[in-house]
C-alpha cells in the first residue's frame, strides 16, 4: 500500500506567520475593495466635517473678543456671552450648512465624472496613494502645517515666503513620523482624520480672526460694517441719544454706534471723535435706531477727534 503525503498550505493554518500574512493582506485588500474608489473616498469627508466645525466655533469666540478689543472692551461688557453669540451665528450656520451641501454635492459629482472619463485612473491613483502611508501622511503634514497660516500671521506680518518655509518645516518636523505611526491601525487612521479635521478648523478660525479684526478697523475709519461682521454676529446698529429726563438729544445729536448693552449700562462708539463711552439706560433713551446705514462715498470718522470739546457734554 502506498502512502501519499497531502500538502498543507499553510494559508490555512491558523497562527502561522504566513497564514497572517496572508490573512491581513486579504482583509486589507477587501477594505480597499469597499471603501476604494472616488466615491468611498468623498463618503468619509463627513468624517472630517464635524471636527473642523466644532473647532471654527471654538476659535470664533476669540475672534469676537479681539474684534470687540479695536474699540477697547470686551464682549461681555457688549453682552456678548456664549450664548448669545451661538443664536447670533444660528442664520450664519443655517447659511453655511445651505452652501456646503450643494458644494460637495458639485465635488463629489465632479470627482464620479472626472474618474469616469480617466477610465477610472484617478480611482487607481487613490488607492495607490493609500498603498503608500508615507505619501498619505506626507500630504496630512503638510496640510496640517499650513493650517498655522494665521496663527503665524496674527503675530506678526509674515511674507509668502517665510510662511511657506516654516509650514513646510513644520508640517515635516511635527505631524509626518505621527501621522506614519497612525496610519498603521485603522483606529490611527480614523484618530488622523480627526486631528486633521481639528487644525483645518482652528486654521480657518484663525484666518476668520484676522479678517474680523481687519473688518472692525474698517469700522472704526469709515463707521461702516462689511458683510462678513454681520455674519458673525456684529451689529451695525446707530441711534441718537437723548437725556431721558426731558428727552432732548445728546452730543449735538450726532449718530452714535450702539455695541452693545450689560449690567444697565448702554456702550456707544462715537464715530466723529473715534471715542468709545458708556453711559446707565436709565439716564438714556435711543431714538431714530437704524441698522446698516448707508454712507456718502468717502466718508471717514474722526471729523471732530482733534476737537477739544467734551463727549459726554449735552448738544
């Protein structure tokens, strides 16, 4: 009688070395197979989504405190407080939410169509950068470097070249042998995502800081509030101001900026004398109220400033 030795692929031997292998290259190869293509790619931007959101609303406070700083208070003393700064900003999130939408429905349809007409090549060249974790992680760094933008130049002035070096160096420095390690475990990949999604937040909260400040200089020189103020929760809001006991008009009657009301006390900003002033509501009536008044072209602030007459005198 003859014997006949069966082979033993060892594919099928639980805790061999190459049976793991094996197994984690199948496992791998089906979660490409799954998650691969344009579409799986942009399906997993809503994972990023919620970070950067949370981490712009938690940097846009200290915006609203360095644009309330131009006129020497804080936004407590406006009234300005977490909560009345979220239902501020409920229409701006409504309006940005309307914005997104369609705009990565136009990226994802733009993406379906441009792999299409490539035949799938640009399917293929995501899948191939994925295969390869250090460019995946090279990009997240680099990315992540340049989020410091404004954060660098909130400090201080920096030109496009400096500040192309130092994200660079940083982003190479500090996220590139991280953002390696990560990208072993799928737990590391999703805590990436994560990390990214916060310093593009915070990025872009830093830049919506420096056009803040910018806006509230703005109107500090020319008494007139741009758009993105508004949307931010900054109320172009004027009126004349009266003595409440006789009810006549204060300060020649000149139009003043109301920034805001806490504790009983009214806080103006005099646009003639570039002056920000306070006074109790008891003592103040508000008249003629407007929001957003039209200027005449070329109308700046400071006609009265060099003048040495006292703000707080009645008109």
């Amino acid at each position: 009688m003859s014997t006949h030795e069966i082979p033993i692929d060892p594919a099928y031997i639980p805790g061999h070395p190459e049976s793991d292998a094996r197994t984690s290259e199948s496992a791998t190869s089906s979660e490409e197979e799954s998650d691969g293509g344009v579409l799986g790619l942009l399906e997993r931007i809503g994972s990023v989504i919620v970070p950067i959101g949370v981490a712009l609303y938690a940097v846009l406070y200290l915006g609203v405190e360095e644009m309330y700083g131009v006129f020497g208070i804080s936004p407590q003393q406006a009234g300005i407080d977490q909560s009345v700064l979220f239902g501020r900003l409920m229409g701006t999130l409504v309006l940005m939410l309307l914005i997104g939408i369609p705009t990565l429905g136009l990226i994802i349809g733009f993406c379906w169509m441009a792999d299409k007409l490539t035949r799938g090549a640009l399917s293929r060249l995501i899948q191939a950068v994925r295969r390869r974790p250090w460019i995946s992680a090279l990009i997240a760094a680099l990315w992540s470097g340049a989020t410091y933008w404004g954060l660098f130049n909130l400090f201080g002035n920096l030109d496009l070249a400096i500040m192309v070096v130092v994200a660079v160096g940083l982003g190479i420095l500090t996220f590139l042998v991280p953002f390696r390690l990560l990208r072993r475990k799928p737990v590391g990949r999703a805590g990436m995502k994560i990390l990214v999604g916060g310093l593009t937040g915070v990025g872009l909260g830093f830049l919506l800081i420096l056009a803040m400040i910018k806006g509230a200089v703005d109107v500090q020189l020319t008494g007139q509030a741009n758009e993105l103020l508004g949307y931010v929760g900054f109320q172009d809001q004027w009126a004349i101001v009266k003595n409440a006991e006789d009810d006549k008009p204060l300060y020649d009657g000149r139009w003043m900026m109301l920034l805001g009301e806490s504790d009983g006390t009214y806080v103006f900003y005099d646009c003639d004398k570039e002056e920000t002033f306070r006074r109790p509501m008891e003592t103040t009536n508000l008249s003629g109220i407007q929001l957003d008044p039209e200027r005449e072209k070329g109308f700046t602030c400071g006609s009265l400033a060099q003048d040495g007459t006292s703000s707080t005198g009645k008109g």
